[in-house]
C-alpha cells in the first residue's frame, strides 16, 4: 500500500491539444479517490498516466516513495481494473487470476493460496474451471477485480468498471468494491462518467473539467458546496438548479421577488437553487409547471420562473396546479460569479419581508 501524488501533472498530444493541464494531488494510503467528469474532461488520460500506459508530457507521479514517470507499467506496483474486462477468452477463471503471478514467477504453492483467497472473498469458487465466455457481465467483473486483487498492488486503478454492466448489476457491485476495498486497505483510484456512482464510493471527489481540477472534496461536500457553476451542474440528480439573478439595493431578487438580504454592491450573478430546496407556498418566486417526472417515492416537477426552466422535487402525489408559488430558506441559496462561475462568499440574511 502506498500514497499516490501527482505534481503538475499534463498531457499534450501531437497538435498541441491538451488532455491534462497542471493537474496537482495527494491521495494519501488507503485512500479511495474517484476522478469524476463529463466525456473528454481528461479522467481517463489522467488514470493512464498513473498507470503507466499513456506518456507523461509533464509533471511527476509518484508512488510510495518512488518517482515512476520512467518505469514500466509492470515495474509500478499497481493493478488495474478496464470498462472492458480484459479477460483471455481461452483460459479458465482460476488461470486469469493466476496468470500475472505466473509471470512474476511466484511458488506454485503462494499462487495457489492467493487465488483461493480472492476466489473466497469475490464468491468466485463454483466459476474457477469455466472460461469467461461461461460468465456473466457482472461474474467476468469479479474475475477482473480477482486478478488485481491476487497482486497484492500498492495500488487499484479502475477504469470505469461497471459501465458495461446494466442498472441493478452496478449499485451490487459498486457496493462489492467499496467493501472490497476497505477491507483490504488498499489505495484506490476510480474513474467513472457517473455522478451517483462518484458520490457512494469515494473518500473524496476529484471534479475534472477541461483537463483541470474544478473541485476536490469529500462527497457532501461537494454536494453541498460546489465550488463552480460546472460543478453545481455536474454533481448531483437533478442537477442544481442555475439561474441569473442580481444583487440590489442590498437585496438578491429573482423574477421580482426579494429572496435574501446580501450586504454587497449591485451586481448581476448565478443563483444556485437545489431541486429540494424549494417548498411551495403562498407568495414567493411564481412558478408555471411544465412538465412532471414520476419516480415512485417522489417526483420533479420541471417548469419555469418568468423564461428560466427550474427543477422541483416534492413527495409522490403532492398537489401540482399549474400556477404556483415557491419559497427557500435564504441558507439553501448558492452565489456565483456570473462571468467566472465561480462561487461567491457573500453573507446572506432572511430579508425583512417577501414581495413581488
């Protein structure tokens, strides 16, 4: 088991496009790291540096104690998991998890007891003899996870490993790796597109946009209190709500409405709502339904203030007329930079009254 730090690290391809840029972060021993972005935000360029398997344009990795820009994948100390298994299709179960140790040239005896270990902890026993061909997508998986585990790496790197896998399959094996990897202790970082399968596993959140570091975080707070724009739109189902509103006279309206009262000169901003956040009520922001989102325990209902499209989450049958008003607790308001999206650290107090 080992750290894992990264040192401005970047990544520019033949052209000059930029993959990664000035990335910089320590993932301390044990820690579970998820690297979390849209498609083409760097996480995956970003793993495979680290993993050895794409060229380091600048910067350093390393690991443990050793600086690994030069070393070989194999020479890393580390195990990686792919999207796409990368089992060999002529080999049994118990051979793919045997054949890295195999190589390593380990005692027949010390690969036997490794692989009977991992079999036992992934429930893998009853598919040892059978070829990958014989498995399912979330069994192959398992095989997958089986041989990093029987390496006993510094280190997990995952690269999206359940994208394959379909909607009931994922949350079981999220939950799998998670435990799997507490108990072991090893260090892991997780790649993945999927906002919700970010937040359930991490210890902390690495937000990439761009190729950069947007926010880094623990899961609720992340959730909490995005750092950007981007990041209050990325993290979180449904996204949070993002809308312009301005700072007069000392208090921040919207359509009209007072919703807080802001010691701050006047200025144009982004206003940050969360879905949940909203309640309906008597007087308040004037909302006009559009469309509703049955979810069984809940619903969203999808509409606007004045022309901006907002988000609201109430329980399943609450009362939706086509006209309503909506009020939030001046805490739940969120403050951005409306040129930058950056978020604003600008008191915010319950105004003396609501009007419209």
């Amino acid at each position: 088991m080992a750290e894992i730090v990264l040192e401005a690290l970047g990544k520019t391809y033949p052209g000059g496009a930029q993959a990664v840029r000035d990335v910089s972060l320590a993932i301390a021993d044990g820690e579970f790291i998820v690297l979390v972005g849209p498609s083409g935000c760097g996480k995956s360029t970003l793993l495979r540096m680290v993993a050895g398997l794409e060229e380091i344009t600048s910067g350093t990795v390393r690991i443990g104690a050793r600086e690994v820009n030069r070393l070989e994948p194999a020479e890393r100390d580390i195990a990686m998991v792919f999207q796409n298994y990368a089992l060999y299709p002529h080999m049994s179960v118990r051979e793919n998890m045997s054949w890295g140790l195999k190589n390593r040239r380990l005692p027949k005896a010390e690969i036997a007891a490794r692989v009977e270990e991992a079999a036992r902890m992934l429930e893998l026993h009853p598919y040892l003899e059978r070829k990958p061909r014989a498995l399912s997508g979330g069994q192959r998986q398992r095989v997958a996870m089986g041989r990093a585990i029987v390496r006993q790496p510094a280190a997990f790197l995952f690269d999206e490993p359940l994208s394959n896998l379909d909607a009931k399959l994922r949350v079981t094996m999220r939950g799998e790796i998670r435990k799997l990897q507490k108990r072991l202790g090893t260090t892991a970082l997780y790649v993945t597109h999927d906002q919700l399968e970010a937040m359930t596993l991490a210890d902390r959140l690495v937000v990439l946009n761009g190729g950069q570091i947007e926010q880094v975080g623990r899961p609720l707070e992340v959730y909490h209190r995005p750092a950007s724009t981007f990041v209050a739109g990325f993290i979180g189902a449904p996204a949070m709500n993002l809308m312009d509103a301005r700072i007069e006279a000392g208090m921040l309206r919207l359509a009209g409405v007072a919703l807080a009262r802001i010691e701050a000169p006047a200025r144009a901003l982004t206003l940050g709502i969360r879905a949940e956040d909203l309640r309906p009520a008597a007087t308040g922001l004037p909302f006009r339904l559009d469309l509703v989102e049955e979810l069984g325990a809940g619903r969203l209902a999808h509409g606007f203030v004045e022309d901006q499209p907002l988000c609201l989450a109430l329980p399943s049958g609450a009362a939706l007329p086509a006209q309503m008003h909506l009020n939030v607790a001046p805490e739940a308001l969120h403050l951005f930079d409306a040129i930058s999206g950056k978020r604003l650290a600008l008191p915010v107090h319950a105004p003396e009254r609501m009007r419209a």
